[in-house]
C-alpha cells in the first residue's frame, strides 16, 4: 500500500509540474535552429560570460564551458543577421577562444589561449579560414566528447567552492545533500563504535582518509574519478576511495551524477560517481592564505597554496602546491562529547563499571572503591554493606571520553603538476600528483583488569573473610600514563600519462596509462605493557615495600613514580600498513557515423586493462609481521552510441554497454540505455535505465588472514553457557566463493529553462536502484544461529570428511571442550554454521531531487539564488533476499529523508557576499529505547569577498575574503549514541560556529 501511495504521489507531482510548465511557456515554441538559418542578432560588446550567455538564448541553445578567468576578457559586439556558427566565430573573434554549434543546439567552447585583458577586434572582422581543432569536452556521464549526460549531473563549480569559503573537499562533499556521512571520516577516525550500524559497516578507515556514500548504499558503491579516472581504493579493507588526498586549490569543478554507471566506467558505480575536474590552463600565478578558528579558540586550522601556470600555441603547464593543517579538537571542548554519561541530555548513562577508582570483584561480588582516598589504609570497614552482606555502594563508572579528541590533529601536503604539448596532429598529456597526509589523535586507555594478592602491601579484603586474593575490574590507568596516542600517515601518489592523436577528419582516440597508490600507515601507543603490571601488583620477596608495588586501591595516582614509570617499559605498539595500488592501460576512440535528422551519430569505445592488489602488514605486541597479499586483473570492452534522431521537437537516444572479465570473480556485461526529448524549446525530458554492479573488494574475497578467517569449535560447555544453542563449528570471515553484487537503475527527469525568464533554470529527477546480491554478515551473533531465517546457513548433519576439512584446515581454532580426536570421529556431535560474508542481502533505493538556480543583472548588481534538495521516499532493505522489504529511512545510520542547501548571492563592482543555508531534516533514533525524534539541524554560512582594483599596486588583482560556517553556532542535535556520543557524527558535526580570513593574490 505504502509503495502505491508513492507512486501516485510522484505520478502527481509530475503532472503537474508539466502542466504549470506547459502553460507558462508558449506553446509551440520554436525548436533547435539549423546551423544555416539566419537568426538576427544584438549583442553589444562585453566580458566573455555574460556575452555567451546573451548569444545561447538569442540563439536558443546551450553552451559547455566554465569560463572562469575570461571575466575581464570582452567580446565582441555581433548585430545582424548570421548563421549561428558564423556568429559565434564573430563574437569570439580574439579572446582566447573558440566555439562550435552542433545540431543537438549546443555550443562547446574550448580555449585556444591564455585570456588577454582590453579592447579586442572589431564586430564586423571575419574569422580566420582555419580555425583551431575544437576540443570538445568531456561531460561525467558520457565517454562521447561533447555529449551531455542523459543522467542527471550536478555540478559544484570553482566558484562555488570560492563563494563558500570552504578549506578542504571534505567540507564540500559534507554540504553536498546527496551524499551521506557515514563510512570514511575524520569524526568516525577517532569513533568507530557505530560502524555496525551503517550500512556497509567498518570500512578500514585507520589513518584519516574521508570517504563519499551517494545515497547511503556504502561507500563501495559510489565511483570516485579524477578527470575521468580511477584513483586507487583506500584503508585495509579496500572499501572506499579517500578524497582528502585531493588538494581544493587544483579542483576546477566537482561533478556528481547520481545514477548507476557501470555501463560507462566499470563497477563501483552503483549508487553514482564523483568526478573531480583539475584545473588544467592558467596563465601567470595564485598564492592563496587562510587562517580560521572556532569561536571558543578550541581548535584552528591554516591553508597555504600556490598555483603556477603557463600557456603557449601547442601546450601548457599548470602547476599547484598546497599545505593545510588543522588542531585536534578534544572531547572536553564540547558538552555533547565531554562525557558517556548522556543523562544530562535525557539519554542513557554508557559509561562502563570500573574507572579510577575502580571496582573489586571479590565473594562473588562488585565493590566499589572509595573515593577520596589514597588506598594505604582501606579496611572492610570502608566497605559498607547491607544485612544479607551485599555492598550498598554503587559500583564505580568510567567516562572513557575524558582524554580523547572528537577530531584528530591534521597535516596535509599535495602537490599536482599537468603538462600538455601539440605536436602536429599529436598532442601528449602528462598529470602527475601527490599527497601526504599525517594524522594525531588521543583516545583513553583500554581498562585493565589487576589480579592482586596479599603479597602487596595494599591489599585488602573488602569482604572481611580473609581473602587472600581479590581482582581490581576494568582498572583505568589514564590517570598514571595519560591517553594512547594514535598516529597515521597517508601517502597518495598517482600519474596519468596518454596521447592524443586524431584517426581521420571526423575521428580521435586517446591512449593512456594510469597508475594510483594509497598507502596508510597506523601506529598505536598501547601504553601499558600488562606483565609489568601484574609483576607490580604482586611484587616477589619478603615483606615488599610501598614503593616497590602497584596501588590500585586509590582514587588518583598512588603509586611510587618509578613502579609507575616501568609500566611502558616493553609497552606493545600496534603498526599497521596497508598498501592499495591500481595499474591500467586504457584506450579511448571517439568519432562520428552517419547522418540523421538530428545530426551525425557520435561513438566512443575502447577497451582497459587494470590490475588491482592489496598488501596488508600489521604487527600486535612484538608478535612479529603478519602480512596478507592479494590482486586481480579486469578485462574490459565498452562502446557507446548518441543518436541525434530529430533536431526539431529534439529528440536523442543513447545506446551503452561493457564487458568486464574479472580474474577472480568473473565476468559481467552491463547495459545502459538514454532517452532525451525536447517538446519545447525550453523544456527537456530525460529517461535513464541500465544495470550496474560491484565486484567484491580484495579483502572480501582473502580467506587466507588466519586473524580474521577460523572455523571455531564451540562445545556443550558454551551451550549450558547460553553463549550457542547447540555444539557447533562456525565459520567466520571472508569468502572466496563472493559474487557481484547487481543492480538495476532507472532515472526520469526533466529541465527546464523558460525563455521568458532569463536566468532560471529549474531540474527535477526521480530515481530507482534496486540493488541485490548484497554482501552481508549472515548471523552476527552465534546466539541466533538456531533461528529458522538462518536454515539454510546451519549444516546439522555434516559428514566426517565435512568436519575433518575444517579441523585440519590452518585456521581451525578450538575455543573449548573435547579433544579434535572425539570431533573428528564423530563421538562429539557438531553442527557446522557458514557465518562467512554471503550475498544474501537487498536494497531498494527511490527519491526525488530538485535542483533550482536563478540569476539576474540590476542596478543594484548581480543577484543570484540556488536550490538543491534531495528527499528520499524509501530506503528499503531485507537483510535475507527472502525477508520482506522494510523502509529504512529517517532512522539512526540511514539516510534522512530530506537535506537541502539554499544560496544567495549578490556581487557589485569590488565586493560579493554569499550566504548559504544548510538544512538535514529530522529523524528517529531507532536504536535507543523507547525510540527517540532527533531533531532537525540547520546550519548556515556566509562569505563576504572584497576585491581590490587596478589602482592598488601590490594588492593589485588580491581578493579578501571573510568567511563564517555555522554562523548562528547551531550545536548539532541530541542522539543517545551507542559510541556514549550526544550528537550523529553522519548527520552533523561538532566544529561550531567557525570563522576564516583568507587573502587571494594573482601575480
């Protein structure tokens, strides 16, 4: 009934959308003009954007060029009557660049030299005979050069990242309403207790790295690109691509089409793909320096960049340095973080039994250790009890957040070099990169449990029985040693080197080698090496004194400095290193068919071949390197088609498919197919549909980690336990017999750009992803394993040769009872669970997305305003492909159902102010009990930017810019956490209100 009611609600919505949109424009328009009709032109000479603006509406079409850096170049002015490609030549004439129109109404513009400022030629010059070749751009969506995506595309531009003053590509993937925050962050670095609750989980994020979740369907599913290419996977397990590594200050554009593409670019591409766009021509020199803090002085961060580039005929040279660092932000500097005891906030106390002081396990009972005390002189009389004996002290509880970091210190270089040079018909490209990011951060102390005897001088019985043995529960010793200490380090390097060479008068192909690693490195201070402790707290020899042994009966420190001291001689640190790295050869061809109606057909196919591996060395307590090594190679073929079939009432068609053969999984072949349809001439249809999948990652499929793959035995003991229901050996881990997940996408959408109303131009976007064959833990708690949903996972009956696979098998792991001889022979009855990775799982994904953008010139200046929304009407998922879909949205770790951001802007000769507001809708906190509403969070931000005139002589071409984020200081709101959190670390964060200053300099 539910999925029915949205059905017509969106069928609804539609309709009328269309209906108000047909009657607000004439019907009847005219359609796309030929490229030989006359159109009559007035166009008065002026900067290069506004002029290409005037020209596509005066000629009803489009354009694809961000024109950034041709602000100060002019145009010139065309009057009359012209062809339209004989009057884009005229308009252009001069400036640097140089246009085409094609018949699908839309003009490409390349740039054919650096912009030069003044007066340019006269309208009425005609253009050269020759002109450049045009090099049409590559829009994501589409392998087809000059083609626009049929998925819907949004694009965060260079000025959107500069209006929003914004530092780093984490705090604009985190505005951006589509993507969604849990997996890879620098919040869920340092708290990691609510992995289990996203979906996707754990993603192998130990050093830093900041992931994007289109959707919420896993950090997995989402492609991330660099100009159209792969970078490597990132963390331990494989599972995310980390985007910190990108500099801002390189970035061109960010475009992200949210719809399944592995048609176009191979797996991964399920729930869409983030392409970063680098900024590629730039003539002369751009140092950038930004300072900002929080409002309380918790926490400051510091940007440096620097931008060289030059232009010539043939070539160019681009080259771009950043340095960022940030402070760490400390628990205590927030109220909603300073504490697990969330009862404050009308949640739940989390803190654990134990702390300093902590709690005596002794006669079968918890005693809670006085405070204020120094532990030389407890009798059982401190202890008081009630009249049955029992202790009517309340045990001792811990807030292990008192010493840690929310967000962790950061220190990040990256440096990208693009080299480009024509060679007669040839032009080679090289993109070079590199990113090293280190990263700090505090967290307390695991608690310890301390078995002391009388031996220590010390010693009590708080039962009065005369024990001569107690145990000192969850014993925290932050106090003594101070907090772990965390480090990571994260090394990025990557090169694309190709070669671009034309095959013919209407063909072109690309050949290229790309190649991109990610290494993390983790190192963790473990702080307290435990034998020393126990040694300590039993000291050997006669009559041992106070300052020879541990005290553990305090409150505080009471122990000798020098038996303190001992306690991190030998102390364990826990190193990890984890190396991903692709390597790919790829070759691309474009080129154009026969005619149509509508213009030529376009084609783009080529074929890649890619390695892929995984080297992971991790060493616990001194034990030595443990070290685990996988790789595969991919196949693939792809070919794609536009069909222009009208060029009046435009209609288009696009045709795409890929074939890939994975050496450990096997092949795959995806379909994709493109509807576009133009009724008006300011309104545009657009239909998407195709299959999508993803391969499992190397770590799913490594079943020889003997850490993280056994078959362990569990006897009768641990059945009277009440830890398993039955004798059994499960089988936990990875596994090699993993397939694909699939998926099936579809999008409508429509655009609109009225010619009455110059400036607006308004998207609406439904979608669909039904995504199955999920990978999934099948039962996460062996206590469940008898219940009837898992039936088909529980081998009741193995037969020996079963059972002797597992127990003679390396990773065999007997937890207790019988010997592996009675196992063996079958006097030990057994079960056997498989509670290995399965694609068991389902999701069912649909929403809507709006996205609205209106500018207009006034006396008073250029105003403009934007919206985008994105309202998920189900997130539906069945943990079994045979359980019924439940929806999922607006609940703790899954996607809200609504989140927007609204833009303001308004600029007039030297200054510009940009105001942004930032809003998640609210939600239930399904985990807690009773459940909980979250409130709704909105946050707003604003940029004032002074730019200094020609009359400055230093300060000449410098902007100033004064930026705050979460200008009103709204704090995040309350969610009773499991990690003992007050606030969601996937729908909000705890910076505050945050204020920067920036100075931008062009030499």
């Amino acid at each position: 009934m539910s999925a029915i009611f949205h059905s017509k609600q969106l069928l609804f919505a539609l309709l009328c959308s269309i209906t108000v949109i047909l009657i607000a424009d004439r019907a009847g328009a005219q359609a796309a003009l030929s490229e030989a009709e006359l159109v009559e032109f007035d166009i008065t000479a002026q900067a290069v954007p506004g002029a290409l603006s005037e020209f596509a509406r005066q000629a009803r079409a489009q354009f694809l060029f961000n024109t950034e850096g041709f602000e100060d170049v002019e145009a010139n002015a065309v009057v009359g009557s012209y062809p339209i490609q004989e009057a884009l030549n005229l308009l252009l004439t001069g400036t640097g660049l140089s246009g085409i129109y094609s018949a699908d109404a839309i003009i490409r513009i390349r740039r054919v030299m650096a912009p030069v400022s003044g007066q340019l030629a006269d309208a009425t010059e005609t253009a050269p005979d020759a002109g450049p070749v045009i090099e049409e751009v590559l829009i994501t969506g589409s392998r087809i050069r000059g083609v626009a995506s049929m998925s819907p595309v949004v694009a965060i531009t260079r000025q959107d990242i500069e209006n929003g003053g914004f530092a780093t590509v984490e705090e604009v993937i985190g505005r951006l309403p589509q993507n969604f925050g849990g997996g890879a962050s620098l919040d869920t670095l340092t708290d990691t207790g609510n992995d289990t609750h996203v979906v996707g989980g754990n993603v192998g994020n130990e050093a830093g790295g900041t992931s994007i979740n289109l959707r919420g369907l896993g950090t997995n599913s989402t492609l991330i690109l660099l100009n159209g290419r792969r970078l490597s996977p990132s963390g331990f397990s494989a599972a995310f691509t980390n985007v910190s590594s990108i500099p801002i200050t390189a970035i061109e554009r960010v475009e992200v089409m949210a719809d399944g593409a592995s048609a176009i670019y191979g797996s991964d591409a399920i729930g869409g793909v983030v392409n970063f766009i680098l900024r590629d021509e730039y003539e002369g020199a751009e140092t950038r320096l930004r300072y900002g803090s929080d409002g309380p002085g918790d926490m400051s961060s510091a940007l440096f960049g620097q931008l060289f580039g030059r232009s010539w005929n043939d070539g160019n040279i681009l080259f771009t340095y950043e340095y960022y660092e940030s402070d760490s932000l400390a628990n205590s500097d927030r109220d909603f973080t300073s504490s697990n005891d969330l009862r404050r906030f009308g949640g739940s106390d989390l803190r654990e039994l134990g702390g300093n002081p902590a709690n005596i396990s002794a006669g079968g009972r918890l005693w809670a250790i006085p405070g204020g005390q120094d532990g030389r002189s407890l009798t059982p009389a401190d202890f008081p009890t009630d009249a049955s004996g029992a202790p009517t002290a309340s045990p001792n509880r811990f807030n292990d957040r008192s010493l840690g970091d929310v967000l962790p210190a950061v220190e990040r270089q990256s440096a990208v070099l693009h080299l480009k040079q024509r060679v007669n018909a040839a032009e080679w490209f090289l993109d070079a990169r590199f990113s090293t990011q280190e990263t700090r951060w505090r967290r307390n102390l695991s608690l310890v449990d301390i078995e002391v005897t009388d031996a220590n001088p010390f010693f009590v019985d708080p039962t009065g029985t005369g024990l001569t043995a107690v145990t000192v529960t969850n014993y925290s010793l932050d106090n003594e040693l101070g907090p772990q200490i965390n480090t990571g380090k994260i090394d990025s390097p990557g090169a694309v080197f190709g070669l671009r060479f034309d095959l013919g008068e209407s063909w072109d192909a690309e050949f290229s080698v790309n190649w991109a690693k990610e290494g993390q490195k983790t190192i963790s201070n473990l702080g307290i090496n435990v034998d020393v402790l126990n040694a300590a707290a039993n000291p050997a020899g006669p009559n041992p004194g106070p300052n020879q042994a541990f005290n553990p009966f305090g409150d505080g420190v009471n122990s000798h400095p020098d038996v303190v001291a001992a306690l991190t001689s030998g102390a364990p640190v826990r190193l990890t290193d984890t190396d991903n790295e692709i390597r790919s050869l790829n070759l691309d061809i474009n080129g154009t068919g026969f005619e149509l109606p509508g213009g030529a057909i376009q084609f783009a196919f080529g074929s890649e071949f890619r390695e892929e591996s995984l080297l992971t060395t991790s060493n616990f307590d001194g034990t030595g390197d443990i070290t685990s090594s996988s790789d595969r190679n991919i196949t693939s073929l792809y070919a794609e088609a536009f069909f222009p079939l009208l060029s009046r009432r435009r209609l288009a068609l696009s045709l795409a498919g890929r074939y890939e053969d994975y050496s450990d999984v096997g092949d795959d072949v995806d379909p994709k197919v493109g509807l576009l349809w133009s009724p008006l001439q300011s309104l545009t249809f657009r239909a998407t549909y195709g299959t999508s999948f993803r391969a499992p990652s190397l770590l799913n499929l490594d079943v020889d980690r003997r850490s993280t793959n056994l078959s362990v035995y569990f006897s009768q003991s641990l059945v009277d336990e009440g830890l398993v229901p039955f004798p059994m050996i499960a089988r936990v881990g990875n596994n090699a017999e993993l397939q694909p997940e699939q998926a099936s996408t579809w999008t409508v959408g429509l655009q609109w750009r009225p010619e009455r109303v110059e400036g607006l131009s308004l998207d609406l976007n439904y979608f669909n992803i039904d995504l199955e064959d999920r990978i999934e833990l099948p039962i996460t708690s062996l206590e469940t394993a008898d219940d009837p949903r898992f039936a088909s996972l529980v081998n009741y009956t193995p037969s020996l040769q079963q059972i002797a696979a597992l127990v003679n098998d390396p990773r065999w792991l007997n937890a207790s009872g019988a010997s592996e001889a009675d196992i063996l022979s079958g006097a030990v009855p057994v079960a056997i669970v498989d509670s290995r990775l399965s694609n068991i799982s389902r999701s069912v994904v649909t929403g809507l997305e709006l996205l609205f953008t209106y500018g207009r010139e006034t006396a008073l200046g250029s105003f403009g305003v934007g919206f985008t929304g994105s309202y998920m009407i189900d997130f539906e998922r069945a943990f079994f492909d045979t359980d019924a879909l439940l929806d999922e949205v607006d609940t703790y770790g899954r996607p809200v159902d609504f989140r927007a951001r609204g833009s303001v802007n308004w600029s007039r000769n030297a200054w510009s102010v940009s105001g942004i507001v930032n809003y998640t809708d609210s939600y239930t906190d399904s985990i807690s009990l009773p459940a909980r509403r979250v409130d709704s969070w909105t946050v707003a931000d604003i940029s004032v930017v002074y730019t200094v005139g020609d009359s400055a002589d230093f300060l000449q071409n410098t902007r100033l810019m004064l930026t705050a984020h979460n200008l009103f200081d709204a704090r995040p709101p309350f969610v009773n956490t499991p990690a003992g959190l007050a606030y969601d670390s996937y729908n909000a964060d705890p910076h505050g209100r945050f204020l920067a200053a920036q100075i931008i300099k062009e030499w």
